[in-house]
C-alpha cells in the first residue's frame, strides 16, 4: 500500500476555533472535495475547544506535498495563521489497511 497518511492537531488561539473552521470551509474544504489525490479527509473537533483534528490520506506522499503549494492552501494558511497557537502538530503514518480501498 503506498497511500500516505497524517494526522494533523491544530491549537487555536482561545475561542478561535470556530473562525477557523469558517476559513477552512471556505478554502479547504471544495479543495478537498475537488481533489482526487485525497483518498479521506477527516476534520474534526474534540472535547478541548482550542483544538481541531484532521485525519488524511493521500494517494501519495507527492500529492500531499503538491496540495501544500495550491492556491486553496495558501489562503488557507494566510488567512488562518494568526488565529493559530502556531503550526499544526504532524505526524505521518504509514497505512497498513484501509477498509474499502483498492489496492
């Protein structure tokens, strides 16, 4: 399985988090939907309110890095940058299984 995969854990400003879900929504997430090399996406919220989660796997570690320099990404990052604690925590994961994916 050559998919890349990363979990993501941003640290919002206090009660920013809402705002930034907004500028996700408004960039990220038709980049997402539009991107076929986002095999999942998965964001979401915890019980502490300053934090937002994301779980993605990509088709490729090339991918990945190629949606960084997208236009989408780049507001995104512009917009939502003074609302953040700082750069998301990153870890990257190899997937051993996937339900439902091809291989």
């Amino acid at each position: 399985m050559n998919r890349y995969a990363l979990f993501l854990q941003h640290r919002t400003k206090p009660d920013m988090r809402a705002e930034v879900q907004k500028i996700w929504q408004k960039h990220m997430q038709p980049a997402i939907d539009g991107n076929a090399a986002h095999e999942v996406y998965v964001y979401s919220f915890g019980a502490d309110t300053d934090r937002i989660c994301a779980f993605q796997v990509y088709s490729s570690a090339e991918e990945a890095g190629a949606f960084l320099k997208t236009q989408a990404y780049l507001d995104y990052e512009r917009e939502a940058a003074p609302l953040l604690e700082g750069p998301p925590q990153v870890e990257v994961l190899q997937p051993q299984w996937i339900k439902g994916a091809r291989t």
